[in-house]
C-alpha cells in the first residue's frame, strides 16, 4: 500500500494536468475527479481520543492545486478523526496525497490503491466492488494513467455478448510514452490561443483571484508546453510571481514537467 501510495504521488502531475484542460471545457468530460488524502488528528486532540486510529484515507472531490497544497472537499464520514466530518474543506500537502483517479468518457484512470485492494479480491468480489463505485475498473494490475485515445490508440471496446466467454486482456500503458505526449487539448488550443493573444495582447498578464495565476502559470503547471510556447513567444514575464510565491518555473518543477522547464530556462 505505501508503494501504491508513492506511485500516485509520482504521478499525480498526470491527474492535475486533466483537472486543468477539463475547466477549460465547454462540454465536461470527466464522470468523477478525486484525490485520496491521508489525514490526522492533532497531537492534543490524539491524546484525548487514545482508541482512535492515526491516520485516516478518505477521498476529496472538487480539486484544486496552488503547487504547494492539494485542496477539496471531503466526501467521506471519518471513523474516529475528531477534527474532520464530511462535507468540510481540506488542505493538504503533496506527501499527504495517497491515490487520485479520474473517470473520462468512462475510462478510470489512476487509482493505485483501488488496484491494489482489488488484486487481492476474487473475480464476484471486484465486479460488486465495481458496481460500487458505478465504474469499470478494468483488469487488475492495470493502472492507466491518461485515456487511451490520449495516446493515439484505440479506446476498449465495449463488453459485448459473448465478452464473458472471450476476455481481451487490458494493455499496460507505456508510462514514459504518456510522459513524452503533449496533451490533445493543448495541441489542439495552440492555433486559437495564440490568435486570441494577438487579438487582445492584454490578456497576457491578467491573473486569477484565486491564486494570482497568468495563463503561463496555469499552463505551466498543467505541463502544456504548447500553451507556455506561445505565451512566451508574445511575451510574458518569467518572472512574476503567483500568490503563494512561485514562479512559472517553479510551478513546472512541482510536477516535474521537464519539458516546459526546459522552455522556461531557454527564455
């Protein structure tokens, strides 16, 4: 489970990247988005309450992501923590994050300890675990992390009549070839960005209320190379800061975005 744990942590750039282009849709495209934080106590409230657990693993919906804390909305009621109910909203750090997963178009992708405790499951044991959730989670020992028509491959087919006597066997997704790939919507936006930006250069440098972020922020932080290529090539300022301190720059490295770092240096 900490090994499960440690791979959506490294990979949860792959889940914020998805958050980030679905706001920016007219039609949404994704059935569920939530983050699995691990939550305690504090030391005081620990010592008065010594039957309760630690730690508690509950899931968080409506996400948001500043590049230094993890924020939603608790959807779980805790078991024993005294300090949290469901329905209030938490902040957490990145080594608290313990799972993301989202569903789009009805693919799931992440959800590392979904997968670990289904492994352990029997074959009727997943399918009502699945029933559950209202998702396939596909095969076991399979956690993808983008939809496979991200990658230019063709999306599962849908169970048909006789799939329950000829199973085809979920592929593994090549994880350095989602890594290397360009984001459909960021490729597809570059055209219309980049003339919105001429049409009404001022855009450039206006910035959200909430985290004082410019479209290079936001772009950067979502792993949009393409996005942070044109904002660069009209101008924008690499080093202006968001409210909470970071620069383009540092919100790329957050989420090892090596690419859009690269671009950010040479600028």
């Amino acid at each position: 489970m900490f090994e499960a744990s440690k791979k959506a942590r490294q990979t949860f750039k792959f889940f914020w990247r998805e958050l980030a282009w679905e706001r920016r849709r007219i039609i949404p495209g994704l059935e569920l988005a939530a983050v699995k934080a691990s939550l305690s106590d504090p030391a005081e409230v620990r010592a008065a309450n010594p039957g309760g657990l630690e730690v508690e693993h509950m899931w968080l919906m409506d996400i948001d992501f500043d590049g230094r804390h993890v924020e939603g909305t608790l959807i779980n009621k805790p078991h024993s923590l005294k300090t949290y109910h469901e329905g209030q909203q938490v902040k957490i750090a990145g080594k608290q994050v313990g799972d993301w997963m989202y569903v789009c178009t009805g693919e799931v992708c992440g959800g590392f300890t979904v997968d670990l405790m289904r492994s352990r499951m029997s074959a009727s044991e997943r399918k009502q675990h699945d029933a559950a959730w209202g998702h396939d989670f596909g095969d076991a020992g399979v956690v993808p992390l983008v939809p496979t028509s991200h990658l230019g491959d063709e999306a599962p087919k849908k169970k048909g009549l006789f799939s329950k006597f000829k199973k085809v066997p979920q592929k593994p997704q090549d994880y350095k070839k989602v890594a290397a790939a360009e984001h459909p919507m960021s490729v597809n936006m570059r055209e219309s960005f980049e003339q919105a930006l001429q049409e009404n250069p001022e855009m450039l440098e206006q910035a959200d209320d909430a985290h004082g972020f410019t479209f290079l922020h936001q772009l950067a932080l979502a792993g949009s190379l393409d996005g942070v290529d044109v904002c660069l090539k009209h101008g924008a300022d690499t080093k202006k800061k968001a409210n909470n301190g970071m620069t383009a720059f540092d919100l790329a490295k957050c989420l090892a975005w090596k690419r859009v770092m690269a671009r950010l240096q040479a600028a």
